[in-house]
C-alpha cells in the first residue's frame, strides 16, 4: 500500500530525530525512555528497591528505566492492552484493567505490598479531532489516577501524561487533592508541537 504524503514527512521526522537516534545506540525500545529520564533527573521519584507499576508500558521504554533505577532489589510490573517484548526483571500484564478480572489479576501479582510509585505514558488512538481526542486523554490520566490511589503506599508519587485542553483543570485539581505536591513537566524529548505535558505528583495521601 502506498504510504500518504503525511506519513512519509512523519516516518522523515521520526528517523531523523536525535532521540530516536539515542535511543537505538543505547539499546532502549522508545524515544520516550529520555522523557521518564528527564523527570527523573529533576525530582528523583525512583529510587533502589522501589515498587513500580507502569501503565500503558509497551514497548518498553519506561519499564527499562525503571527497572535500570530501582535494581535487583525493586520490582516493576508493567500493563499494557498492546503485546510487548520481554524485558528482564520486568513483569508484564497484558490486558485492560478497566476489566475486572484483569484488575484482580493485577492486584493478585502485586498481593499485600502498596508500590512506590505508578508511572503512565498512556495516550488514546489519535483521532485528529479536539474534540474527541481531548476527553480520551482525560479519561485515561482519570483511570490512571483511580488505580494508582488504590495501590500507592502513604507518601507514594505519581507520573502520568496530559495534554493540555478540555478537562485538564479538573484533573490537576482532583490530582493536587491527593497529593502533598504537584508540579508540571515538559521534558525536551517532548516534540514541541506536542500539547503533551507531565504532572508528576508526590507525597501521595490516603
């Protein structure tokens, strides 16, 4: 099938860009492992022997950091609807945990312990219509904030993607509800014309 105008200037930009170039010398499986590099550098939210759980992980990226921070002694569980390729030391779940029995599932795996922190790089299927998109994202992040309430320990932190529009108030605000800390992230790895942004939370409050 032949490709569109729009996709030979995406796969252009894509295979010119630095971060992808980094990436493939260092053995990582995103561009996006150096946004989650980035915020960690800034706020040292992981740390050795932290429990981790990373929602929408494939392909990989931000489990091989985590797992590369918190050692042998950690412990990152990574989710996905999406297949993805093993990693070692990291354990996949792949499923939907807005499902039932994918939940219990998860919270069987991770049994009595809280994690340390929850880390999502979740985005809908672009669309290319606001209006549609927007409420997507929104919804994921919410999602994303309701596991994470359930599973954190007292003081635990949280990162997830956002773009900015539609409902991204309200969700700083439910998310500074439950966190003694809250700040915004735009790691330079995010393209600018991105509207993609981080809230990266800590101090999390039962």
């Amino acid at each position: 099938m032949k490709k569109s105008k729009s996709s030979r200037q995406w796969l252009d930009r894509h295979f010119k860009d630095e971060y992808v170039k980094l990436a493939q010398q260092q053995g990582l499986r995103s561009r996006a492992a150096f946004k989650l590099l980035e915020i960690q550098e800034r706020e040292q939210l992981l740390k050795p022997g932290y429990r981790v759980v990373d929602l929408g992980a494939a392909p990989g990226g931000w489990s091989q950091v985590a797992r590369r921070i918190v050692g042998e002694s950690g412990r990152v569980l990574a989710v996905d609807v999406l297949p993805m390729e093993p990693l070692p030391g990291v354990e996949f779940l792949q499923g939907d945990f807005r499902q039932q029995a994918v939940l219990e599932q998860l919270l069987q795996q991770l049994g009595d312990d809280r994690v340390d922190i929850v880390i999502s790089d979740m985005a809908p299927n672009v669309s290319g219509m606001a209006a549609v998109d927007q409420p997507r994202a929104i919804y994921l992040c919410e999602i994303a904030l309701d596991l994470a309430q359930r599973i954190l320990r007292p003081g635990g932190g949280f990162v997830v993607k956002v773009f900015q529009g539609e409902g991204f108030d309200q969700f700083h605000r439910d998310l500074r509800a439950s966190f003694g800390r809250v700040v915004t992230r735009k790691p330079k790895a995010s393209r600018a014309k991105s509207r993609e942004i981080y809230l990266v939370a800590g101090n999390f409050n039962l």
